[in-house]
C-alpha cells in the first residue's frame, strides 16, 4: 500500500464526488434495478447507489466486454491486377479514463487473475491491457460478507487490497479512504476527501472484525485434481448440472471467448465474445471431433483449470476469487465449495 495520509468520505459527499468525475472519467457505481439485481452502471444521480452489496455481476465486462469489436477491416481491389488486391485493417481499440467505484475485494482480486494472463505474460492483450491501466479501481471492504463467500479459501480476504486502487472502509458517516497506488493517491485529492483524524482508527478496529472462516484447505489440491481426473467422481458430482454456463458468466475471473468475422460485401469487422467452456460449440473442432463432449467433461476442465492448471501456471494463483456468486446463480444448486470438499476427500 502506498504510504500516505488517510481521508474521510462522507457518506452524503459521494454524489458530488461522482459528478466532478464524471467530468474527466467514465463513472460506473453499483445500481440496485431491481428487488434482486444491483449491476455496475454508468453513474447517474437519478439512480440510487447500493455500496452495500455485492452485485449481481462483476465489474469484469467495463475492462473485458461480452462483446467488442477488435479491429475493422476493408477489401480494395484492382480490377485491371488482382495481384495488387489488398486488405486495409483498422485496430478499433477504446480505452476512455474510467473509474469503478464501490468494487469489493473479491472482484478486484479477480482482475489480478485477469492481469496475470493478459499484461504480464508472453502474450499480452492490447484491449484489456489499455482499458486496465485506464481504469481506477475503488473498492469497499466487506463488513457483513454473505453466506456464500469462501475468498480466504482461495488467498483473498474480505479486507483484501489487491487489484485495487483506493480502498475504502465503512465508518461512522462515511468511509475511510486509503490509496494503494499512484492513480489511488491522485484520486484522493479531490475535494470530497477530508483528514481522516479519529476516523483512521475507527477503520482499523472495523477491518479486525471482520472474518471469513477458512472453510475450504486446498492445500494440494492441483495434484489431488490430477490424480482423480479419469474417476468416475466427476460424473458423480455434475448429475444434476444441466450446462447453462450460467456459473461463467457470474465469474469474475472467467475470461473464455470466441473470435468472429462479420463480413458484407467487401468490408467487415473481427468481434470478440465471451465464451464458455461449458458449451458443447467451445471445444469442436472443424473436423467434427470434440474432445470434451459431454458436460462430465467440461466441469471436470471448468475445475480443473481453475484449481490445477491455472495455479501450475501462475505460481500457485488461484482461477477464482471466491466471491460465491456462482452457489447463487446454479439453477442446479450445484456448489463449488462441495465439490471440491468431496474432490479432496476423493483423492
């Protein structure tokens, strides 16, 4: 964490501090729209702010869209000498200011997931890449966190800083605000945020409240993965799951997709959309053969990569947050947590 002086949010200062940057950055918030429903969108004061929730979806789609455009691209061709036909290409890339106020941890710990295969390694994506390093990411530690989180199973920590810019920390009246970068400390600045004084202490006593018992021991869990992998425990444990996908769609650190060509006439465009690798269409090939047919298959490799060979990957990280929200969404009621309890006991 950067070491700097922390401030004071008044609650009641929020929407004036959303405003002023809403004139440099793109502001998203969480926005309860229905009963059951709180989603990111762009900050309006006409919508009321629900920062004590965890939204139904993550904040992943403002950094990753379901849908984008990558690049546009356009036929010329020479009537007279084909041979001099030729294919201009223009990048469409977008990467405004933005800023995502009122994440929590989980979901900024996802994005690391996000950062540690798409900026730091060998191939680097150039989308994300500029949306990240564009964005500032705000982020309320929890106080009441919900029945189905498990983040401290996974190395996170309901009062976890990483992937975040600012943290904030609900106190009497407001929040305490505390940078932990560069664009975190520049933020800060603004007029909203006033010395902290007894607040700060406030804050920390909060934060030792709080805890997540540690339900899950994974310790090993990649190589139990492996040992396991040709049981019949998997065809056990995804009876009932009926691949809806609907569990990767709600994850904050799912990042499957699909390229497309959309072609009329001589020009086009190449899209990127979200994907599953719960879908039968993922893995087909183009000569009819699949290599994970059936759904026994495809949640084996949902589990799989996320608890053994992302970690093998990327020294011990983990392809999960532990945010829960994929207990919440199951039609099935199939949850993670228990399987990979009975994956441990199985191994």
């Amino acid at each position: 964490m950067v070491s700097r002086e922390a401030r004071f949010l008044a609650t009641d200062n929020i929407p004036a501090l959303l405003r002023r940057l809403g004139n440099t950055y793109r502001v998203f918030a969480p926005v309860k729209v229905s009963d059951t429903i709180v989603l990111f969108q762009e900050f309006a004061e006409s919508a009321g702010l629900a920062l004590d929730e965890q939204t139904t979806l993550p904040p992943k789609e403002l950094l990753f869209p379901q849908t984008e455009g990558l690049v546009s691209y356009r036929y010329r061709k020479d009537a007279e000498d084909l041979e001099k036909s030729e294919v201009q290409v223009e990048e469409t890339l977008e990467a405004p200011p933005t800023i995502i106020f009122g994440v929590r941890p989980c979901d900024a710990r996802g994005l690391t997931v996000f950062d540690a295969v798409f900026t730091d390694g060998q191939w680097r994506d150039p989308y994300y890449k500029a949306r990240r390093e564009a964005t500032t990411i705000v982020t309320v530690l929890c106080t009441q966190p919900e029945s189905t989180c498990f983040c401290t199973s996974v190395g996170g920590s309901p009062t976890g800083i990483e992937g975040s810019d600012i943290i904030l920390t609900i106190v009497t009246g407001g929040y305490v605000a505390e940078p932990v970068t560069e664009k975190g400390e520049t933020l800060l600045q603004d007029e909203a945020f006033t010395p902290a004084g007894d607040k700060a202490g406030e804050a920390g006593e909060a934060r030792e409240k709080v805890s997540v018992e540690r339900e899950l021991e994974l310790d090993g869990i990649a190589e139990q993965l492996l040992d396991i992998f040709g049981t019949d425990f998997w065809e056990q444990v995804t009876a009932k799951c009926i691949s809806c996908a609907a569990c990767t769609y709600v994850c904050p650190t799912c990042f499957c997709f699909t390229i497309t060509d959309d072609t009329t006439g001589i020009e086009g465009s190449r899209i990127r959309t979200w994907d599953s690798c719960m879908f039968y269409l993922y893995t087909l090939e183009a000569s009819g053969h699949n290599p994970r047919p059936t759904k026994t298959e495809r949640y084996r490799n949902r589990i799989g990569h996320k608890f053994s060979y992302h970690p093998t990957s990327y020294e011990g990280m983990f392809g999960c947050s532990g945010c829960g929200r994929c207990i919440k969404v199951c039609p099935a009621s199939l949850d993670i947590r228990q399987v990979l309890r009975e994956a441990k006991a199985h191994g």
